[in-house]
C-alpha cells in the first residue's frame, strides 16, 4: 500500500496541494489503510474500485476535501451533450429548409376556366382541358412553412452559438500541473 499512498502524493503535488496538507492527508490515508487492514478488511475492501486509481482517488479526495475545485461531469465530457443535440438539429433542420426552398418541391397546380357547361363535370386534376380558356397555375405548396423552417433553423443556431460561447466562459479554468 506504500506505494498507492506514493502515487496518491505524485497526484496531489501535479494538483497543486500544499505539500503540509499533502503530507496530512497521506497520513490520515496511511492510518486508514493500516486500521482497516488490523481489522481483516483488505485495502481493495476498505477502498473499493478506488484501490485501483490511486490518481482519481487522490483528486476526489482533495476536491472533497475543498482543496482543489469539484471535479465537473463537465470535465469528463468537454461539450454538453443536449447542447450539441441542440445544435444539431437546428443544422438539420436549416439544410432542410434550404434544400426544400431550392427545390420547390411539392409542387400544386391550379386550374380555372373562365366558363364552363353546368353539365359538365369536373375534369380530373391530372387532366387540363384545352378549349376551355382556362389558366394553369403552379406554385409550390410548402413554401411558406418552408420559410417558417428557415427562419426558425436561423434563430436556433444563432441561439446555440450564444450559448456555445456563455457555456466556454462559465468554465472554470484548469488548474496548474
């Protein structure tokens, strides 16, 4: 055990521990240690999976102890993952729009005559009457959601990039090795 108490050190001086609380914590480790083992508990018992990571043992114990700053889940993971989500798809969702409006599609048309037999049926949609006088219009049916989308899809990256750049200035700064 001398030597996870040794590497429990190497990892508080690298965290900056003052070397006196440094040394008291070693020796409080070093008396824990040596109780539990007069007791017929093994270290691995006494410690847990600790035992195994002396490093992240020796960081948990000086951030609990308020000696250096709380280790962040932040830390393990550089970027918020629903902030990423976030961002993702509202890029999604903005070629979309784009794509959409670029290729007019679904397109509608609409037929009108300008006088027509009351006996007469209406014609099929898919067939446009020639000697009726009548006018074709074609549009596309989706733009204006379309345009809704893209607007949308704008504000949402413009609000991930601000909070993209509050999320990197509320991070606190590493500590010195």
């Amino acid at each position: 055990m001398n030597d996870f108490i040794e590497q429990c050190r190497q990892e508080w001086r690298r965290l900056g521990v003052a070397d006196s609380l440094a040394e008291e914590m070693a020796t409080d480790l070093a008396s824990d240690l040596s109780d539990a083992e007069a007791e017929g508990v093994s270290a691995e018992e006494f410690l847990g999976s600790s035992a195994f990571d002396p490093r992240s043992f020796a960081a948990s114990w000086a951030s609990e102890r308020g000696i250096i700053p709380r280790a962040s889940k932040a830390t393990a993971h550089p970027k918020p993952i629903v902030l990423t989500a976030f961002t993702a798809v509202a890029a999604i969702a903005l070629i979309v729009a784009a794509l959409l409006l670029v290729t007019g599609e679904p397109k509608v048309s609409v037929v009108t005559s300008k006088t027509r037999p009351p006996h007469l049926e209406s014609p099929p949609s898919s067939i446009v009457p020639s000697g009726l006088g009548g006018h074709v219009l074609s549009t596309s049916a989706a733009t204006p959601v379309e345009w809704i989308l893209l607007v949308l899809a704008i504000a949402a990256l413009g609000f991930a990039a601000w909070l993209w750049s509050r999320w990197g200035r509320s991070q606190r700064p590493a500590t010195a090795a």
